[in-house]
C-alpha cells in the first residue's frame, strides 16, 4: 500500500504539491486529477523519487521510502510520451529492465513475447521505436513498465498524446491490462475521461492540494466545489434561486448551489420548467439547446433527435436528476 | 525535375559562388599548387618520386609517430572531458561560467605559448624537470591534451545539456542504478558527440605543428612539423609535397567521418536546454576530476607567468621592459612591441574577412532544402567549406608561397596576404558556431514573418538578426583570437620586417641567450592574456555552441 503523508514539494518560494496526503491499497488505481500546473506531474515525480520533499513523507507497506534512490523503489514510470530508448529495439526496450537484472536469456525471450502479446504488439521484436505510431509507442512503454512486474505503476497522462479515436481505444485495453497484471497504479491526467477510463479512485488536485479525493463514481456524483465540478465536466453551477428552482422541479431538497450538466434538462412538453429556446444545433446523440429558463437565467439543455426545436419556440423541460450535483457549499463560501 | 528546383539550386550556386572563388583561389590553388610540385619532376608528370619518398624509413616512422600520438592525446582528452563536460554542463558547481570560460582559454592559446609554458614546467630547473619528459613523448602528449581536453568538455558538454533528462529517468524507474543509466542510456545518447569530437580531436592533434616543433624539435617529428623541416631546413620539396597528400587524404577522410558523425540539428526541434541540478554527495568524484583537469591546465599556465617574472634570479619586470627593444644579439628585426601592434591589425583583418565569407556560407548550408538534388548540393558544399578544417596550416602557407607569386595573383607584398591565411584558418570555427545558431531557427518563423507582409529584407532584419547578432559577435572574438596565435601559416608568410608575435616568440626561442628566453616568456603572457581576454569577453555573450564541433 502507498501512503502520502502531508507531502510537499518546493521550487524555490513556491510549493508546488502542499500537504497532500492520499493512500493507495494493492491492487488499485488512483488518479490524480487536476488542471496543468496544478502540481500533480510533480507529485508523480516526487513518488518516483525524482523530486526531493521540502516536508512529509512517502511510504510503502508502511516503509519510508525517503533513503531510498529512484531506481530501488520498484516503481515504474510510465512518461506522457512513452520515453523509449530510441538506439534499442522494441523487444530490447521491454527487455530492458530484465537485462539489469541479469535474467537468463531465455526466460528473457518468453517473458518478452508475454508482454508484446499482453499489448498488442507480438511481431513488434525488431523494431525501432522511430518506426512506430503514437499509441505504439505508449504500448511498448507500458510493457516495458510491467516488464519486471513492479509494486506500483505511475501513469503521466499516458493517453493524452494520442487522438481520440486511438485514446478510447487504448483507454480499454490499458485497463483490461492493467487488471489483468493485478497492478497497483497512480496515474495522473487532465482530463476527466482518461481518469473515468482506467481508474478505480479519484484524487481532484487544484493548486498542489488534493480537494477532493473518493471512489471515482462518488466523486463524479458529489463534487466538493464549483471548480471542482467544472473539472469534473459538469457545464454550469447555479447558486441561490436559480439552484432552488431546478432542485424544487427535480422533487430534491433544496440547496444553496447545485452543478448541471448538459443534458441535465431534457425538452418535455409535460416538464414543469417553462424556457425559450435561443440556439439548437443537432450533434450526432441528440439536439443540444441553448434556453433562456423564467427565473433562472441562460443554461443548456438536450432534446432527442428529431424533436422539431427551433430558436424563439416556447418549450417545456424537465430535469433529469442523474445529471446533476447537489455540492456542499453554503453562501460566502 | 520542376523548374522550381532547378531555379532553386541555382540560386544557391549564385549565392555559394563568392565564397567558392575566395576558397578556390586561397585554398585549392596554393593546396594543389604545393601538391603539384610532388607529382612534377622536370615538367613531366612523374608519381614514382612520391611513392619513393612514402617508402623511405624516417617517413614510416613520422607517420608512425603521429598516429599514436594523436590516438593516445585524444584518448586522455577523452578520457579527461567527460567528467568535466558533466560538472560543467549539468551540475550548478559555484563558478561554473568562469571555470567553462577558463577551460575555453587553452584551445585558442598560441601553440607557441603553450609550447613555450611545457618547456618551462618540465625544462632543466623547471618546477617538474626531475621527471626528465623534457623533450619526450610524452611532453608532446601532454601538450596536445592541454589544448584538446577544451574541445571536448565543449562539444560533449552542449550536447550533455540538451539531452532530454527523462529517458535516464524512466531507467532509473525500471531499476537502473545511476551507473546503468549511464551505460545504458546517457553514453549511447553522447555517442554521435563523443566520436566526433574525438574525430576532431584526432584531427587537431595530428596536424599540430607549434606544439610539437617547440618541443619536439627535429627528434620527435609528426607528419606536420616534417614537412615544415623539410621544406625550410632540407629544401627537399617532393618529399614535403609527398607528406601533404599523404596528410590530405588521410584529413579528408577523418572530416567525412566526423561530419557523418556529427548530429545535424533539426530545425524543426526546439533545443532545450536541461536545468542544471544542486551538486549531490555522490557527485564528488566527478567534481575532483574536474578540479584535478583544471589544475592541471593551470599549472603551465603558472609556470609561464612566474618565469616570465624572473630576471637572472631575481623577482622583475626586466623582460617586460626588453618587450621594447630587439632582444640579445639583434635576435630581431624589429621591436617585440611593434609585433604586438602588427599582430592586432592582422587578427582584425582576418576576422572580418572570415565572418564575411563565414556568414555566407553559414547561410548557404542551413537554409532547408526543397529537394534531393538540393539537399546534396548543399552538403557538398558544406563539407567543402570545412577542408581548411583539417588541411595543414604549413601546407597551406607554403602553398601560398609557390602559387600566389606570379600576376594576376602576386599577393606576396600584399599585406592582406597574411590575414588571408589566417582567415582561411579561422573560416571553419566561424562557420561552426554560426551553423546551429541559424540551423536553429525554425523556417516557419520565417514564413510566419512573410505571411504577415514582411519583405525578405524585413524577414532578415527581424527574425534572423535579433538571434544571430551575439553568435556573430562570439564567432568574431573567436576568429580573432584564433588568428592572434595562428603559427603554422604565418611562419611562412609573414615578411622578416613585420614578424607577428608568435613568430617572433618562436624566433627568440631559437635564439640564444638568457634575455631572448625572458622575453619570449614574457611575449608569450602578453599573447596569452591579448586571446583570454578575448575568450573571456566570448564567453560572457553565452552563445553554446562555441567551440564545440
């Protein structure tokens, strides 16, 4: 098990992870999610042991690791663009951290051709890196990463160099791999889809602190803050009225602010909100409306395809309460 | 082909054309006009007389020398700039600036100086004349490292500093003791700037010719020396010429190796450059290598200007004060200062003449090519331009001597004939520092500039020239100092009344008599301190690539 303890890290005045404080168990994946610069890459690296602590500690199975050098830690790292080792093969960078420890060539062979099947690439062995795509490359690493079987795998936005096509696609693969190899793993991203594809926990980071941190689907369904539900993909928060309006037509409690998305409001002829449409544009799932509801203001909203919605109509809509977030804040907070 | 490309190449024919002529008729010409004098006896083409001279012993035996010479010098220099180039490129030692500025200062030395410094520290009476290496081998050796452990803490180091940290991060992540990362990952990566800067080494060190004439003498001859002896001492011209094919091809080879070698830089790649990190515990060894290099560049250094001071044994400035005579005897013609002055306004006058045609040629070779054709054109011409690299200094001066003696080209009153030579010399170390720079600048910023309305004239004035402006500044200082201590050519062009300072130095060094002894010392401090102050100044405007190859 990983354990962060009011970890930090400085560069010079400014603290670019503060206090943080997370826990891993075996077996699990945890992503780390938070705007760029917010510190997270940093507090991968301080993980790996690549940047020095200015306060905490990190421990493994209750073992501080602060003694202990990058390359003793059993961690693999796994760089946003891969990292492989340009001067040797495909089958010598997965070999790689076989050959430091002076495994038996043979055994070396098999264990290479496991992980070039594990990923998708068998008949890769002779290539150079230079030769392969993006997402071929991210492969590689990754086998190379599990190649010695480590204790934790840390993930830096493995799948943000990729386009999206190839991203969902390898999203899957790398978490039926990774559950598979039974790996523990840290990962960090930007992007909540990335974090929603592979992870099991979630961890929000907002300037060097962790906000929020919980099983990933508790996290998505309750955010601890504005910010934090804007990041977490949700299209608009209201507060005050607004919020008691949607919350009273949704049948809830109401509250003081409350998170939508953008399918939140669907049209309804029967629903109990009146709007008046002001954009529609068709996308390929549904017909995505810009309203002007009475008493709350200018907010999204969904239709189903081929409901005939043109902008100044009169609509009815209705919420959809697993679209929304209550969030915990009271007024001055 | 389209017309296009054809249009293309042909305008870079046009612009390659001035710099083409000057080398054609200041390099080609005097160069075969020496290899000529080999291959002709009596008017008639007659190779057999080279063949003889190449199978003569002393001739094995010079070769034989330089080779393992230069392989041992530039094996140490090796072996010494590693540590070096890492303490100095990647780790924030206190004083760092000034210890890369200091270790830049060697390799623009005179060799004459240096020569003049290894004679004092190992010399009868010398601070290490016990050990008796005074005209050894070994002397020789360590001469050629002092001025060689430079190029390679320079060209390793920039290339150390932009190599990406990560790699040797993801090894040490997969288990990789600092030790592995180093032979796994970070020698591999050095790999192309390590061969070439020992390629270049190899080539500096086997064409050495002050160095190894001050303290060699005739006992101990490279390949380089020999031609000189045996063209102002023996008179034997066929055997002289015969040497310098035999040089020349063997340089021209080394060139293509190294420029096969050497990593071109892509203009489309940013050049990052890796922040230093804080000096660690286990760093310690690497620092005292680097301690025990710098010392051991200082100590002849010292050695020189302590003995410079000494006047019959005791402490003065007496062989300061002779700087303004002739020295004993009437070793000279004219005055060590007047020297000094015509020095200064021969270094002035090549450096400009070099960054002229360096410029051109910097230009001509790192604009990005349209086509294969293209592309083929401009590396030929690339690798023509870097001949005067490797091609001996003596060969070129005496080639000079025989070929541009005669209308339409009597150059031999000329006193741009001197300062041509030496830019000849400089032109490569110009070229070299000016080619990443340009080679750096992304093409795109260019059709950016153009796309929003600015002329070619325009383009040049505010894409190139704000990047450029300090390089070429740096290429000038380093072209000047390179021509203030330049000896190999201006031994043989320079007229008897108007001597430069390391010509003069030499002179007084042939001469006896304890005052010609102080006062070469003391020429040599000022010559040391007249390139330092320029290196330094160099230095200051932190452009990376100078010096490295």
């Amino acid at each position: 098990m990983l354990t962060l303890d009011d970890v930090t890290v400085r560069y010079g005045d400014t603290a670019a992870v503060d206090d943080v404080s997370l826990e891993l168990a075996t077996g699990q994946v945890l992503a780390v999610l938070g705007p760029s610069g917010c510190g997270k890459s940093t507090l991968l690296r301080a993980v790996a042991g690549l940047e020095p602590l200015a306060a905490g500690s990190i421990s493994w199975d209750g073992t501080d690791l602060a003694g202990t050098p990058t390359h003793k830690r059993g961690f693999a790292l796994m760089f946003q663009d891969g990292q492989l080792f340009a001067h040797l093969t495909v089958a010598r960078n997965v070999a790689y951290a076989l050959r430091l420890r002076r495994t038996p060539s043979a055994r070396v062979a098999t264990r290479v051709r496991e992980l070039l099947d594990l990923v998708g690439l068998s008949g890769y062995d002779e290539r150079l890196p230079g030769t392969l795509s993006g997402g071929e490359r991210q492969r590689v690493a990754l086998a190379r990463a599990l190649a010695v079987e480590p204790r934790l795998i840390l993930l830096d936005e493995p799948l943000s160099a990729l386009d999206a096509t190839l991203r969902e696609r390898l999203a899957g693969d790398l978490r039926s791999i990774l559950h598979a190899a039974g790996t523990t793993a840290l990962l960090v991203t930007h992007d909540h889809e990335e974090a929603f594809a592979l992870a099991d926990r979630l961890a929000v980071m907002q300037s060097g602190r962790v906000v929020q941190n919980g099983a990933i689907d508790e996290v998505w369904r309750e955010p601890v803050d504005e910010e934090t539900a804007l990041f977490l993909g949700y299209a608009r928060v209201l507060r005050d009225e607004s919020a008691a309006r949607v919350l009273a037509a949704a049948g809830l409690r109401s509250s003081y602010a409350v998170a939508l998305r953008r399918s939140a409001l669907v049209a309804d002829a029967d629903g109990p909100l009146r709007a008046r449409v002001e954009q529609a544009r068709v996308t390929p799932e549904q017909v995505r409306l810009v309203v002007d509801v009475d008493g709350i203001g200018t907010v999204d909203a969904v239709a189903p395809l081929g409901s005939r919605v043109s902008p100044g109509d009169e609509a009815g809509l209705r919420v959809d309460v697993t679209r929304l977030a209550v969030l915990p804040i009271t007024p001055g907070s | 082909m389209r017309s296009g490309a054809v249009r293309r190449i042909a305008a870079l024919l046009l612009l390659a054309a001035g710099p083409v002529l000057v080398l054609g008729v200041l390099f080609v010409l005097p160069v075969t006009g020496m290899v000529a004098e080999g291959f002709v006896a009596d008017g008639r083409f007659a190779p057999g007389a080279v063949l003889d001279v190449l199978a003569r012993p002393r001739v094995h035996r010079v070769a034989w020398f330089t080779v393992w010479t230069s392989g041992v010098a530039t094996l140490l220099s090796v072996v010494l700039g590693l540590p070096a180039a890492y303490a100095l490129h990647r780790l924030a030692l206190p004083g760092r600036a000034a210890v890369r500025a200091a270790l830049l200062v060697p390799f623009v030395l005179p060799t004459v100086v240096v020569g003049v410094a290894f004679r004092q520290l190992l010399g009868e009476g010398g601070p290490l004349g016990s050990l008796g290496l005074d005209g050894t081998p070994v002397a020789i050796i360590c001469g050629l490292v002092f001025f060689n452990v430079a190029v390679v803490v320079r060209t390793v180091g920039v290339a150390w500093e932009s190599l990406d940290p990560r790699p040797g991060q993801a090894a040490a992540a997969l288990g990789a003791s600092p030790w592995q990362v180093l032979r796994t990952v970070t020698l591999p990566a050095l790999r192309p700037a390590i061969v070439g800067a020992a390629s270049i080494v190899f080539l500096f060190c086997a064409t050495a010719f002050g160095i190894v004439l001050t303290l060699g003498g005739v006992r101990h001859a490279t390949v380089e020396t020999e031609i000189y002896l045996l063209t102002t001492t023996v008179f034997d011209l066929r055997a002289a010429a015969a040497l310098s094919v035999l040089q020349i091809v063997v340089v021209v080879g080394l060139l293509a190796l190294a420029a096969r070698l050497r990593a071109v830089p892509d203009p489309t790649a940013h050049r990052t450059v890796t922040p230093v990190r804080a000096v660690r515990r286990p760093d310690a060894p690497v620092v005292l290598a680097t301690l025990a290099v710098l010392a051991a560049m200082l100590v002849p250094i010292l050695t020189l200007v302590l003995g410079s001071l000494r006047v019959g044994g005791e402490w003065g400035l007496g062989n300061y004060r002779a700087l303004s005579g002739t020295g004993d005897n009437q070793a000279l013609l004219a005055p060590v200062t007047s020297a000094l002055a015509t020095s200064l306004r021969t270094a002035v006058d090549a450096t400009w003449m070099a960054l002229l045609v360096g410029v051109l040629v910097a230009t001509i070779v790192t604009r990005r090519s349209h086509s294969l054709a293209e592309r083929r054109v401009r590396s030929t011409l690339d690798g023509f331009f870097m001949l005067p690299l490797g091609v001996s200094a003596v060969t070129l001066g005496f080639g000079f001597l025989i070929t541009l003696d005669q209308p339409p080209l009597d150059l031999r009153d000329s006193p741009l004939l001197v300062p041509m030579a030496q830019a000849l010399v400089a032109l490569p170390l110009v070229v070299r520092t000016l080619t990443p720079v340009l080679g750096g600048i992304d093409d795109r910023q260019r059709q950016a500039a153009a796309s929003l309305g600015a002329s070619p004239w325009r383009t040049l004035l505010t894409v190139d020239l704000p990047v450029t402006w300090k390089p070429m500044l740096a290429a000038s200082g380093f072209a000047f100092a390179a021509s203030l201590g330049e000896f190999g050519a201006t031994s043989f062009l320079a007229r008897d009344d108007s001597p430069t300072l390391p010509v003069v130095i030499f002179r007084l060094l042939g001469h006896p008599g304890a005052m010609n002894y102080g006062m070469a010392l003391a020429a040599s401090v000022v010559l040391a301190v007249a390139t330092a102050v320029v290196m330094l100044a160099v230095e200051r405007l932190r452009v990376p690539g100078v010096g490295a190859f």
